[in-house]
C-alpha cells in the first residue's frame, strides 16, 4: 500500500487534519446517528453519490485510493477526525474507499444536514470549509483523483481536456506519451491512433477516446446531484465573475440558484494568471483560485451547478421562462441572469484554426507556461489580461514580445500594468504590431508580424502565441428574444429607453421602465462582459452580479 505524500500527522496538519473538541462533537450529535464500526466495513465506495459525512467517535477509520497496483492510503482518521473534502459541497460522487480500521462508533451526518450546520454553526462551518478546500488541493497535487489522461503536449484536445479538468478543481493523473514510451506502446499494441489521443480512463474502469467535455463530466457524475425538472427562483447562464457573484447572493438569500456553464467556473478571468488590482487581495490573485472560491461559496449557500453543458436558447414567449440545453433538456425558471461573457476575438489568419492548441492559446495558466519552457512567446492585445499573460509568462519565457495594434495601451490597461510592462527587460512591446502568417506542421514554428507604422515584415522562430485581443459578445443563442446593440452586446436599463433615441422600448409588455440590468425580457438581466457599455473590470462584474440578484427579488412577484 502506497503512501499520500501528506502527513497525516494531526499535529503536522491541523487544518487538514483537524481533531474537533467534545464540545464541537456534542454540537453536532443533534443532527447525526451513532453507528457502530465493525473492523472491515466499507462507508462508501469511489464514485458513490450523496456520500454522508461521518466523525469518528472511537475506533479508527482509513481512506484510501483504490488502484490497479493497490490501494493508496490518504489518511487514518481517529477519534475527532471527520471524513469529506469538497465533492461534500458540491454534491459530486466521492474519490475515495472507507473503510472502519478499528471497531469503534462514528456519527453519521446526511448532506442535507452537514449543509444545516454549514449554514447556522460559524465556528464548525470555518473549520469544515477549510479542510475541505485544503484536502481537495492536496488531491490535485498529488494527482490522486479516479482519472488517468494519456496524451502529447502537442495535440490540442489532450490540452483542451487538461484545462477542463485543472480549472474544474478535479484531480487526475497525466501521461505524456511523448515521454512515456512505454504508455505509447500499450497504445499501439491496442491500435489507438493520434485521432484517439486523448486516452481517458474515468472512474478506473471506464475507456474513452478522445472525449467530449459533456461526456467526460457526465462519466464523473458532475451534474448528478441536479434535478433539471425542478422550476427554479432563478437560473445563471455563465460561471464567470458575474455569473459566480449572482450564484452566491442569490443562494444566500435563499433563492433557488442554478449556474450553467458550458466549460469551467471563472470565464475568460480564470484564464488569468494574476489579477492584482482586484479588491481585497494585495498580493493578487489568480483568476482560477478566485473562481474556485466563488464556486465553494456559492455552492455552500446551495446553489446548483451544471458543467459542461451548452444553452442554445431561451423560450421567452411566455413565464416560467424555459432555458433551452445542447442535450434537449428544458429547464424551468421565474428569472434568468445572463453572465454568458464575452471570447477573445481571432486574427484574420487563414490557418490559425490549425495550430490552436498546438501553439495558439487563448490562456496563460500554469499549464500553458508549462508547455512554453524558456522559449520565446508572443502576446497579442492591448488589455488588461493580456498585459497580466505577458508580465506571468516573463517569469519563464526567455523573451515575450507583445503585439499591439493600437498606437499605446493606456485607453485599454491599467497603468500599474503598463509601468510592469515598460520596466521588465525581458518584455519586448512593440504597438501598431500584428500577425501577418504563422507556419508549421504539427505544431507552429514560426511567426512574422508586421509593423503598420513603418509597413516592415519580422520572421521569427516562434513556436508560442497567446492572443488576448478584442472581444465578442457570447449571445448568437439569444438571437430573436432580446434587443442587443450593433455589436451583439445585450441592451439594458437606460440603454433601452426611447429617450436615447434607438425605440428600444417598443416591445416592453410593462407599465414600470426597465430596472437597471434588466433586459428588453421582464425579469431577465444580463451583467459582465456580455452586456452593452460594460466595464471591463474583474470588480465590476462582480458588483454587477450582485445587483441584479437584488433586482430578482423585486420582479419576483410580478408573477
């Protein structure tokens, strides 16, 4: 039996491992079963659901990873230790065996009720959060999660799968074929082609080619605890920073809160490395642990989220508006919030589709500066995360040239990035710069940009470009339900009254003017990088969020 690389030393990791008090075990009697342990029995499985949470009271109780060489032990949890990491939140199927070590008795707590005491006990739900997000780290760490990726680092789906995964907090075990020879020789042996990379072994047992990111949430059981039949108070499209403020305030409030997203919690700001002008955080903060924290408090509160699923339209003929999935599901609610975003707008290239992936990005993660090494990279855009990707990547890359169209950034970035930008040697900026070609196989291997100014062509051996330039609204889906501008971004509040000129009103089936975020549909808003005249801010998004969980209650009982 192998060892998790995590002391389970209580004394070495009382947060992780923490050891509650009698008095903090008698508060949580109330709400529990005492249960006797008989050596050898079995609490739940891997890939259970609805796992209860339990507290040894005497006796001892192992966790452990079953694999194909054995069994690996995580921890021994003796008296006071209690069982759960985040999947108790979120209502995901469990990563782990439990098994009783020593007959003894535990306290056995449903979820229903581990969330009562999350919600009214201050002290324990402190204590319960942070070894819950502390251990879910620590599995991802170490790669101790119930899934194996074989794949290259040059091939675009392998990378795409990797960041679902990473950016979903989930736990898995990556192979490189390039570097394991002897994984590429199973493969061969089994006749798996390039077209079938990714390999994706779910759950240990189950085999899947080159999978969808719908089927591979699906084969996890990321969506099981949700019920799509149920009306809700109010359903979020879009998990980014609006999305994500609008799910905490409105569980919180005791709304029934529903957040789809299409990818991963975080939108276009959890691709960003650092943001360091966000409130509250002065040493900055990634935009994938920002999200994963709105995530966890959003879903302590009892909101529900849907991964990996699509929003093709909205009924929005009649109330309950019905919001329209990818897989012909329907789901029923009072109130819609739009947080759908925004996406990085493409070069007009004629083969970059060809090398996304595999040299084009539209992130800077930790895994893409992984595949960078100590190269030369390029980014292109003026804005603030593309100024937030070049000044990350200058970490490790032996030079970033940064490409603007535009003739200086500071129509389009903050100044404390522009000053990062203009004082960091390895930071080559050069403006009214573009993309003219890119070239390459398998992978790019070079690029030439052009100087609009001076109309001169550069080639160089570049075999990494992040493009951050421009954005366009997310809302083809919505085409025909509600007024947008020119653009495509949608028209709200203000923007909608006539007075401005553009008879936008003409359709408002209401005598009250639109509240502010309120669409030309009562009782849908849209907030974030989807809504027209919005600021491009982390903080404004999620200001935004919140306001118009406040504007739900009011439209609420027009119903």
């Amino acid at each position: 039996m192998s060892t998790w690389p995590i002391p389970s030393n209580p004394d070495a990791t009382t947060d992780i491992f923490p050891t509650l008090a009698e008095s903090e075990i008698d508060r949580l009697r109330a709400f529990g079963k005492i249960r006797q342990g008989r050596s050898g029995d079995i609490l739940f499985e891997p890939n259970t659901p609805n796992i209860p949470f339990f507290v040894v009271l005497s006796g001892e109780m192992e966790i452990v990873q079953p694999t194909s060489e054995g069994e690996r032990s995580i921890v021994v949890h003796t008296p006071g230790h209690f069982t759960g990491e985040l999947n108790m939140i979120s209502g995901q199927r469990s990563l782990v065996r439990a098994r009783i070590s020593k007959p003894g008795e535990i306290l056995e707590i449903t979820p229903d009720a581990l969330r009562s005491i999350i919600n009214s006990d201050a002290k324990l739900s402190e204590v319960f959060m942070r070894a819950f997000i502390l251990r879910r780290v620590a599995l991802v760490r170490a790669g101790y999660g119930n899934v194996v990726v074989l794949g290259s680092r040059y091939s675009a789906t392998t990378l795409h799968i990797r960041e679902f995964l990473g950016r979903n907090g989930y736990p898995y075990t990556y192979m490189d074929l390039d570097t394991d020879k002897g994984a590429q020789e199973m493969l061969d042996a089994f006749k798996v082609t390039t077209k079938c990379i990714p390999v994706v072994i779910c759950n240990g047992r189950t085999v899947m080619r080159n999978p969808s990111t719908t089927a591979l949430a699906n084969c996890l059981g990321f969506n099981s605890s949700v019920d799509t039949k149920q009306l809700r108070d109010v359903v979020v499209i879009g998990g980014g920073p609006s999305g994500l403020a609008a799910a905490v305030y409105g569980a919180s409030e005791g709304l029934d809160t529903l957040v789809i997203e299409s990818e991963a919690p975080g939108g276009q700001a959890g691709s960003s490395s650092k943001i360091e002008n966000y409130l509250g955080f002065p040493t900055g903060v990634s935009g994938q642990e920002l999200a994963s924290r709105a995530l966890t408090q959003a879903q302590k509160f009892g909101a529900k989220m849907l991964i990996a699923n699509q929003v093709v339209g909205v009924r929005c003929d009649e109330r309950p508006y019905e919001v329209l999935l990818e897989d012909g599901s329907r789901i029923a609610t009072r109130a819609i919030v739009i947080a759908s975003g925004a996406h990085y707008n493409k070069p007009n290239i004629p083969n970059l589709k060809q090398f996304e992936g595999n040299g084009v990005y539209y992130g800077a993660t930790f895994l893409e500066s992984q595949l960078c090494g100590e190269e030369e990279v390029i980014v292109v855009g003026g804005g603030n995360s593309a100024g937030q990707a070049a000044v990350y990547l200058s970490q490790t890359a032996r030079k970033v040239h940064m490409l603007v169209r535009s003739g200086n950034l500071s129509d389009t970035m903050s100044r404390y990035l522009i000053q990062r930008i203009e004082e960091n040697p390895r930071i080559d900026l050069r403006i009214r710069t573009e993309i003219a070609a890119m070239h390459g196989e398998n992978h790019l291997e070079s690029v030439e940009w052009i100087n609009r100014e001076s109309n001169t062509v550069e080639s160089h051996d570049i075999r990494h470009v992040f493009i951050m330039a421009g954005a366009s609204p997310r809302t083809e889906w919505l085409q025909g339900c509600l007024e947008m501008d020119d653009k495509g971004f949608i028209l709200t509040g203000r923007d909608l009254d006539p007075v401005n000129g553009n008879g936008h009103l003409s359709k408002w089936p209401l005598r009250r003017e639109p509240y502010m975020l309120e669409t030309s549909l009562p009782g849908v808003f849209a907030v974030g990088d989807v809504r027209a005249n919005n600021v491009k801010r982390v903080a404004s998004a999620v200001g935004e969020g919140s306001i118009a969980i406040s504007l739900v209650h009011r439209v609420l009982p027009e119903l």
